[in-house]
C-alpha cells in the first residue's frame, strides 16, 4: 500500500466518529478543536517535510508529535504522565523488536509488515494508558523511537501511517474494553438476583 493512505483514512474515519457524535469515545476530554489542529498540522508537516524545510523525511512530523503530546500532556496529572511513560516504553520494545524481526526473516510476517509494530504498540499503550493524552504521548514516543532506532525508508507519510495506526489501535482497545465494562455493570446486578 502506498505510504498516506493509512493516514487518510484513519483521519476520514476520524472525521466522521466525531461527526456523529463519538467524541467523548475518541478524544476523552481534549477539544475535537484542538484535535483537528493537530491532525491538520500533522498532515501539513509531512506534505512539507523535506520539500521545503529541508530536514530528513519524517523530522518534521516527529517534532510537531512531540509539541503535540507535550502540549496534551502539560495540565495532565502525574498518573497519566507515568502511563504515557509506561505506555511509550512498553510500545517501543514492541515496535523496535518487530520492525527488527522483520528487517532479519521477512518471512515471519504476521499480518503486515508496516503495520505489525504500530498495532502491537497501540495494544500494549491501550494496556498502560486509558486516556487519549497518555495514549498519544506513549504512541508518539514509541513511533519516535521505533524510527530512529531502525529508520524506514519510506518518510514522513509512512511514519504517519504507523503513528495513527497505533493511536488508532489503542483508541478501538479502549472503547471495547470500556464498553465491556458497562456491559458487566449492567449484567451484574441481574446476576445477584437470580441468587437470591
């Protein structure tokens, strides 16, 4: 698949989750404003990267990322600080190991071999963070130093590409395992009557 065309739909299918009215399960309690910002000027950084700044392919979108998280994270409390910590450790192991894996026996290729690192990481940030901010600062991270220990030729679209992808995967973990949870709610009062 051409590099982009994961970003593009990631942001498309975006678009219309907060259209009709999925915010509070996509963003949490960051503005769908701010969010568009970001996601415009994350897309604007790999239009421009390399063509006019003149800074190695994906540069650009990793700085703006980072201000991102940063700028997500700066009225956060320290829990979420740690998760996202724990989250970006946890997601770069798993990132750098598979994007190493694959680079030394391409013949062991679970499902895709751009995509595998970014959804294992999404999961495994899913699994330490449970808000969008914490999510994105570990996601950024892990995409930061998945691309710096073993470079992809590919630039700045394909690391969106992974970038949205593992936030993606991390987001569509947390809905479920939300909705798992109120699904249990409302079960388990039912089940303590039929005992009595």
């Amino acid at each position: 698949m051409n590099a982009g065309w994961t970003a593009a739909w990631v942001m498309v299918t975006a678009g219309i989750l907060l259209a009709t009215g999925w915010k509070k399960q996509l963003l949490d309690d960051v503005p769908p404003l701010r969010a568009a910002v970001l996601a415009a000027a994350l897309l604007a950084a790999c239009g421009f990267a390399g063509v006019w700044t003149g800074l190695a392919g994906s540069a650009l979108p990793q700085w703006l990322a980072v201000f991102g998280a940063c700028a997500l994270l700066r009225k956060a409390e320290p829990g979420k600080r740690l998760q996202a910590l724990a989250g970006a450790v946890l997601g770069s192991i798993a990132w750098i190991w598979l994007r190493k894996l694959y680079a030394a026996d391409p013949v062991f290729i679970l499902w895709d071999a751009q995509l595998d690192g970014p959804l294992a990481a999404g999961l495994l940030a899913a699994a330490s963070a449970g808000h969008f901010r914490a999510q994105f600062a570990a996601v950024a991270a892990a995409a930061i130093a998945a691309e710096w220990a073993v470079p992809a030729a590919d630039g700045g679209w394909a690391w969106l590409d992974g970038f949205l992808a593992s936030l993606s995967a991390a987001r569509a973990v947390t809905v479920l395992a939300r909705g798992a949870a109120a699904l249990a709610g409302r079960l388990r009062p039912h089940a303590n009557r039929g005992a009595e």
